[in-house]
C-alpha cells in the first residue's frame, strides 16, 4: 500500500489545502485495530507552478 497511488476525495479542505478528489501517494498507512485505520497521503498536482512552492517536488513521468 505505501507508495500506491489511489485518488481521494479531500474534502472538506480548510485554508489553502487541495480539495476535491484528487491523485495522492500512500506514504504512511496504520491499521491499528479493525475498527481504526489512519493513512497519511501526499496530493498530487499537475500543475508545474506548484513546483517553485516551498515543500514540494516534481516526481519526473515514467
């Protein structure tokens, strides 16, 4: 699962954080109990001016 790709519905979103469904990478995912799961993602985005952001990173196609 860490390191898949799945597309998430980030709603609802509070200040500048990326909402609506969106690609994400699973970069941590916790299963502790059957009841009670947390999994950390990281947005994806196409859109290169993002790039100059500080804390981001272009993953390079293929």
């Amino acid at each position: 699962m860490r390191g898949d790709i799945y597309l998430a519905d980030l709603n609802p979103s509070r200040g500048s954080e990326q909402a609506g469904i969106r690609p994400v990478i699973i970069v941590e995912y916790n299963n502790i109990d059957r009841f009670t799961s947390t999994v950390v993602v990281i947005p994806l985005t196409s859109n290169l001016r993002r790039a100059q952001i500080p804390r981001t990173m272009v993953i390079p196609a293929g």
